[in-house]
C-alpha cells in the first residue's frame, strides 16, 4: 500500500471510530452507570475472576492515566460496586475487586449488551458480522502484540 492510500485510509478510520464513539456514548447513556464506569466494571470483573487485582493493573489494561483511574475506581466505590482492599503486602496500595452489587449490575450489564448485540448481527448479517468478528479478533492481537512490547 502506497503513503497516500494509508493515509487516506487512517483518516476515514480515524473518522469512523470518531463516529462510533459518539453513538457509543449515546447508547450508554441509557444504562445506569454510563459508558466508561460501565466499561471499568466489566474490565474489573475480566481482571479479577481470580482475585482482587491492584490498581495498577486496571490502569495497564485501560490505558487511562492514573488520576482517571482513581476518579472511576472512586465512582465505583462510592455506588458500592467495587471493594477496595489494602494489599498484604504493600499498605499503601490497594486491590480491587467487585462486591456483590457489583457482579449483580455486570451480570444486568452484559444482558443488555448481549441484546443489542443481538440486533445488530440481525441488522449487518451473517456474513459481514463474521467479517467483522475476524476484524476485531485482528485488532485485539495488535493490541496485545503492541501490550507486549512496550512493557519490555
């Protein structure tokens, strides 16, 4: 591919994912917690299926700035949907981990999520929501590839 063709495209994508966000932030809106303490919750919940995890994890994982994490992982806290434990082995940090509340509103979450999912494979298809699968699975291993080499 030519500098001009990729170029060309970088912009579109770039002004796509710009519109997707937005509607994004639109569809969001409509739970309770709104699209990033919703997005927190279920990375929380990925993160800790096999324990409580230190902050510091949520914010590699997120790549949000510290600040922004604390501001959501406060958020959380305050609406009892995270626990906030000190690390045995460090005083000074603390582990994170979802509390009842917590699990019950991600449970909620990923169904209303699930059904609007479900209209949209109806709406795009067999063929071009495979497409698109195979597409995300691709960004998601660029992602982590890219994960991979800035933590060395």
């Amino acid at each position: 591919m030519n500098k001009e063709t990729e170029y060309m495209l970088t912009e579109q994508l770039f002004s796509t994912l710009e519109q997707f966000r937005c509607v994004d932030k639109g569809a969001n809106r409509k739970s309770g917690l709104g699209g990033k303490p919703t997005s927190m919750l279920m990375m929380i919940g990925q993160l800790t299926k096999q324990g409580p995890v230190p902050v510091s994890e949520l914010k590699k994982y997120m790549h949000i700035s510290s600040p922004a994490i604390t501001q959501f992982i406060n958020i959380l806290h305050f609406k009892d949907y995270v626990i906030k434990i000190n690390d045995p082995t460090d005083k000074r940090k603390s582990l994170i981990e979802l509390s009842e509340k917590g699990h019950k509103e991600l449970k909620k979450s990923k169904e209303k999520l699930k059904v609007h999912m479900g209209l949209m494979v109806r709406h795009l298809g067999e063929d071009d929501t495979r497409t698109l699968n195979d597409i995300l699975s691709k960004i998601v291993k660029f992602y982590m590839s890219e994960q991979g080499e800035n933590d060395e």
